[in-house]
C-alpha cells in the first residue's frame, strides 16, 4: 500500500512541477508491464475452469474440447501460416465479433423501452428521433430543418449535461486518490 | 384485437423485419446524397495543412471493423497520401489486440507494402494500459515501448529517431469508441492538434473538448465517414452502408412508433 | 515550483482534496450527512429473494473494464455491491454467477464473493466457477453472457460498473428471459441502455453512492460526501466563470494561463 501511495504522490508531483519527468515516463512504462502479465492471469484462469470442467465432464464440457483446439490453431497458425491467419481474422473474428456487437439487442431494448408516459418522455423521443435522423443522409432529404434542431439538441442541451458528468466522473476519480494517499482505501484496492 | 405475445417473439420478429428492411438497398440502391459536413472539411483542412516533415501518431483503441474502423481507414488513406509524398511520417500503435487483426486486413487497402518501413511509416503494435499507455507513449515513447510489432528494436528505425515524445508530433489521430476522455487528457492540451474517431452518439461528449480546443476535429461512422469517402474521392464500406444505415434508422423510429401504440393500445384494452 | 499554466489547476486540484478528506474526517467522527435511499441497492434483497423462489441464479457483470485510469472508482463501487450481492445470495441460499474478460477483476471478485457467503451463513454454497473469466474480448464477454442468460434463464440480472456496449446485449436478453434487471453506470453514453431497459436503475454518481452504502464504510460516505462539496466549488467557479467571460473579463484567460 505504501508502494502505491508513494508512486501515486511522486507521478502527481511530476505532472505539476515538471521534476524527474523522465523517471515518471519510466515509471508509467512499468504500469504496462505490468498490465501485460495480468493477461497471463486470464489465460492461465480459463485453460484450468475448462481442464477442470474437462476432468469432471460438467456440463457444456464438449465446448471445452472446441475452446482448446482454437485456442491452440489459431495461436500456431498466427506464427507458422501468415495466410491462414489473415484468412481466420477476416473470415471468423472480425465477422463473429461484429455479429455479437450488433444493434439487434438495441432493437430489443428500443421496442421493449421507449414507451412515452408523459410529456418529458415524449419530448425526448423527438429528440432522439431528430438526432437519429441527423446521423443519417435522408435525414436533411426528409426536412432540412432536422439537421438545424439535432445540431441544436447535441451542441447545447446535451453537452451541457455530458459537461457536468464529465466533471463528476474527474472528481470521482480524484475520491479515489485522496483515499489511496491516505492509506483509507479500505476497498479491495486498497488490501492489495 | 391486440396481439399479445411472448418477449422473445416478439424480439424475433422486430429483428427479422430489421433483416428483410437492411436487405433493401442491397437489391435497390436508394442513391440518397451524402452530405460534406463541416466537421470533416475542417478534419480534411488539418491534415491537408500539416507542415511537411511532420510525423503523425495513429492510436488504435478498438477494432468495430463495419463502422468504426472504416473511419480510421479513411483519415489513414488521407495521411498515407502525404507519407506517399515524402511530406508525412505516420507512427502507427494499438491499445488492443482487436485493431492489430484490423490493421492486418487493412494492409492491402491502405497499400502498407509500397512504403518504405523504418523509415515513411512504423508500427509500434500493441502498446497495453489503456490511458496509461497513451501517457507514456505522450511523455516518453521509447520508455514505453523498446521494440516496433516486428520486433525491431526502435534504435534501428531511421524515423523513430526523431520521435521521442508528443512534443515531436505534428498530428495526434485516436480512434475510440465511446469516451473521448482519456486521449483529451494525456494527448490533448498540449500545442498538438488532435483529432478523435469516436461513436456518432458521443459528439456531446466531444463537444466540450471541441470548444475549448482541445480536440481540432473530430470524424463519426456512418454518414460523417460516408461524406469523408466523398471528398477523398474514395468510395468504401461507409458509403455503401449509407442507403442501409437510413432506412434502418427510418425502421428503428418505425419501432419506437410501433411499441408506443401498442403499449397505449394494450393500457386501454385493460 | 508549478509548471506554468497549472498554478490555478494545482489550486483547484489540492481544494478538491481538502475537501474529501475533510469529508472523510467528518464522517469518522459520526458527523457525516445521510446518503438518501436509492431505490435500486433497497431492491437487491427483494431481487435476490426473488431469484430464490424461483430456484435460479443470479448473474452479475462489472462490464468489459477493470481497475485502470476512470474506471477504476466505477468498478469499485460495482465490486463494492458485489460483495453484498453474494452476501445476500448466502443468506437466501442462491446460486450467483459473475462473469468478467479482465483478467484482474478475476482473483478480487472470487475473493468477494466467497467472503459475501461466509457472511450470509453459506460458506459450503461457494464455488470457484461463480466468478469466471471468459476471455479477453468485449465479443467473448458478450457471447458467454448471452450464453449464460439464455441457458440458465437467471431470474435476476444484474450488471453495475464501467460497463461498455456489451450492457445493451446484457439487458436485451434478460427482458427476453423475463429476468428483473438492476443496472447502473456513471457513464453517460450507456444511461440510455440503462433507463431504458432495466428495472431499477443507479443513474450517474449514483453507483458512488450506492458503494459507499453497501460498503457501510463511513470513510467512503464522507468521501461522496466531500466529493459533493467540491462540485458546488466547481459550480460557483463556473458560474462567476460563464459570467466573466461573457462579460469580456479576462479572469478566466489570466487564472487558465497563470
């Protein structure tokens, strides 16, 4: 704990006084080794929960099997077979992770949510459906008028708003260090 | 008679609609007129007016291949033009494991291979931490990474020479997805023009760093990227997603429309 | 000794400060103010109580971001009601399923959660696959959250934090499911998913809140407490700000520039 304390003090330091800017440019880059062994955690957690599930033939263990071959294809394909690996990036994992990140579940969300109950809801339905409209080429084709309402709606009402979260998001943080520099994180950070 | 069905059904049937609806423009192209929004002209402007012999930084945070990506090929494309030139150096870097697969589809498109590596172009790769990579590489980029993606140590690239930290840069480019925070505050503010690819949605979250100046210009997926591709002179994916991207939106507000009058319809039957 | 130009910042910044640990020091001398009731940490025991009824899990995410730069205050207080989530799930004898694609959040929610049973009087009920790691793609957490929520039909989902995209997905298949849906972000972009599809709902600064609650740790409440002070400092900056500069004052340039 007294490790972070002191790093944390010495990079806010730096930042203001420009002192040892340099020693605190190296001390970030230790922040990203760091970062890289805790992906050794994630790899080394999910090959034992699917071993284990494996061992134990729990349910969904057939999955384990799939897990492990890709896992282990698409790791020396990357380094023996430069083709097969451009071909699985843009035939599997660029397609598949689109599929997953769609607006589908957004439809979903839209018809099951945007029930107006009052006059603020309805208001706010217009809005988005003006900003909707902005986003795309027929909406200026629809009424050109949108264009100039939706630039309104995003550059005054809603930045206004996006500001005052922004700002307590900043002060969110900065809860979070003076309990640190205290040595009061008594969270799960602050055990470590 | 209100129908009366079950959720998942009913989600079904919204997305299969959405399917037949996106399935339109493909077998009639609607040809509606992208618009140049003023934003890009003054993106177009920043990167047009970069002094020569200026380098430029590429972060790639997130691989959005459809949407997203297609925006930083685009300001790619115009950059590679200058680095073709002679009159840019472009550094590119990713935060994620995601935009290496994306730069590795991009290759062929933005012609990688017909530049000079070490010295016209450089890809520093995989640069993890988040916001604290983009400090580092802000404060000291070869205390942040020793080596290039090929392993190549960056004492033996000619251009990386003259690239220490942010104050040897003449161009910022960060493609995000959601919060323009983190590259405002560690890129941003510091003399360096800065342009952020960022969600269509999170323009009001730019705007405050637009105002004050700290974000030069901005460029959104879709219609933005679609007018981009126009004035380059380049059409891509962006345009051709145009049509589909209005008459989903059309069908989206169609929902909205449809879910309100069956819920006050459903109220009044009660 | 300050940099140029951050004098007036350094000003702002060491107030700020001030003002938590003034907070703080309040609030462990018992003087801190009252947090009002929030609606969604009040659910979490008639969440759970449902979820044991009807004999089904309960799933909780965190979302695809761990402790790192502006996340790190929103997962904390999303592991903060992590921690009360199993105890609660100890208490009623439920089955609770965390799911997470940062390999760090893996070894302190495991840690949660099994502290969260031994306190609600189930010790033996933990597992260690009630946290899992699902890989390290926002696409892998979203594909075993869809998985899971489809083929387990968890009667209550729940999903706080620095949550990105894969919230919407999360919410869309627990309505689909008919589960109830708890769900809070301090972050904006994803309100909208949030207010649209979840039943009980921690909106912005709430989550901060809400884990200095269920934490019961009077240093965090003075924390929020103090927090709320230096925003009204930051509203009065603002506004004598806005007035200045509109009235062509050069305050706001002299302080900036300083």
């Amino acid at each position: 704990m007294s490790l972070y304390i002191i790093v944390m003090v010495f990079l806010i330091f730096s930042a203001y006084t420009g002192v040892a800017s340099n020693f605190a440019a190296d001390v970030r880059s230790w922040g990203i080794a760091i970062a890289t062994f805790a992906a050794l955690i994630g790899v080394i957690n999910i090959s034992y929960l699917h071993i284990l599930k494996l061992y134990h033939r729990r349910k969904g263990w057939q999955y384990s099997i799939v897990m492990f071959t890709c896992f282990i294809v698409y790791f020396v394909v990357a380094y023996v077979y430069q083709p097969g690996y451009n071909w699985i990036i843009s035939n599997l994992s660029i397609p598949l992770g689109a599929a997953f990140l769609s607006g589908f579940n957004t439809l979903g969300v839209i018809f099951r949510g945007s029930r107006a109950r009052s006059i603020w809801s309805v208001l706010i339905l217009f809005s988005v459906i003006m900003t909707a409209l902005l986003s795309v080429s027929i909406g200026p084709v629809i009424w050109p008028g949108i264009v100039d309402i939706a630039r309104w709606i995003n550059d005054y009402p809603t930045t206004g708003v996006f500001r005052a979260v922004t700002i307590g998001i900043g002060i969110g943080l900065l809860m979070l260090v003076v309990r640190a520099i205290l040595g009061m994180e008594k969270s799960y950070l602050g055990e470590l | 008679m209100v129908w009366k069905l079950k959720p998942e059904y009913e989600d079904s049937i919204v997305m299969l609609l959405f399917i037949v609806v996106a399935s339109v423009p493909m077998a009639i192209p609607l040809g509606i007129p992208v618009e140049i929004n003023p934003m890009t002209l003054k993106l177009y402007d920043t990167i047009e007016n970069l002094p020569d012999g200026g380098i430029v930084l590429y972060d790639l945070t997130i691989l959005n291949w459809f949407t997203n990506f297609q925006s930083d090929i685009t300001i790619m494309k115009q950059i590679l033009r200058r680095v073709k030139a002679n009159e840019l150096y472009l550094v590119i870097m990713t935060e994620g494991t995601g935009p290496i697969m994306g730069i590795d589809k991009a290759w062929n498109t933005l012609k990688l291979g017909e530049l000079e590596y070490g010295v016209q172009w450089v890809y520093l790769g995989l640069v993890p931490g988040a916001e604290n990579a983009e400090a580092a590489v802000a404060a000291d980029v070869w205390s942040a990474k020793e080596t290039d993606h090929y392993g190549t140590p960056l004492s033996e690239l000619p251009l990386m020479q003259r690239f220490h930290s942010i104050n040897d840069l003449a161009l910022v480019c960060t493609g995000m997805n959601t919060s323009p925070d983190p590259p405002c505050r560690q890129f941003g503010g510091k003399g360096i023009p800065l342009i952020l690819q960022n969600g269509i949605s999170t323009i009001p979250l730019m705007m405050p760093y637009v105002e004050a100046g700290i974000i030069t210009a901005y460029m959104t997926p879709g219609l933005q990227t679609a007018g981009y591709e126009k004035l380059l002179g380049e059409l891509g994916l962006a345009t051709s997603f145009a049509d589909a991207q209005s008459v989903t939106v059309l069908y989206a507000i169609l929902v909205m429309v449809a879910s309100n009058v069956m819920y006050h319809m459903r109220r009044r039957k009660r | 000794m300050i940099v140029a130009g951050r004098r007036f910042e350094f000003i702002v910044f060491m107030l700020t400060l001030v003002l938590i640990y003034v907070g703080i020091w309040l609030a462990r001398r018992g003087k801190s103010l009252n947090i009002k009731r929030l609606a969604c940490i009040d659910a979490l025991e008639e969440a759970v109580g449902r979820a044991s009824e009807m004999g089904t899990p309960v799933w909780y995410g965190t979302g695809n971001a761990g402790l790192e730069g502006q996340y790190a205050t929103m997962n904390i207080a999303a592991l903060a009601i992590l921690g009360r989530v199993a105890e609660l799930c100890g208490k009623y004898g439920v089955y609770l399923q965390y799911m997470c694609n940062i390999p760090h959040m893996l070894p302190i929610s495991r840690d949660l959660i099994k502290e969260g049973y031994q306190k609600g009087g189930r010790p033996e009920m933990f597992s260690e696959d009630m946290s899992r790691y699902v890989g390290g793609d926002q696409s892998s957490l979203v594909a075993a959250t869809q998985g899971y929520i489809i083929e387990e039909k968890p009667s209550v989902v729940m999903i706080f934090g620095a949550t990105m995209y894969e919230m919407l997905n999360t919410l869309a298949f627990g309505s689909r499911v008919g589960a109830m849906m708890l769900a809070g972000t301090p972050r904006l972009y994803y309100q909208s998913a949030t207010l649209l599809a979840a039943d009980y709902q921690l909106i912005g600064e709430e989550l901060y809140a809400a884990g200095a609650m269920v934490s019961g740790d009077p240093i965090q409440v003075g924390a929020v407490q103090g927090e709320d002070w230096s925003k009204l400092i930051i509203l009065f900056l603002l506004i004598i700000f806005a007035v200045a500069v509109n009235l062509g004052n050069p305050l706001y340039n002299l302080l900036t520039s300083w």
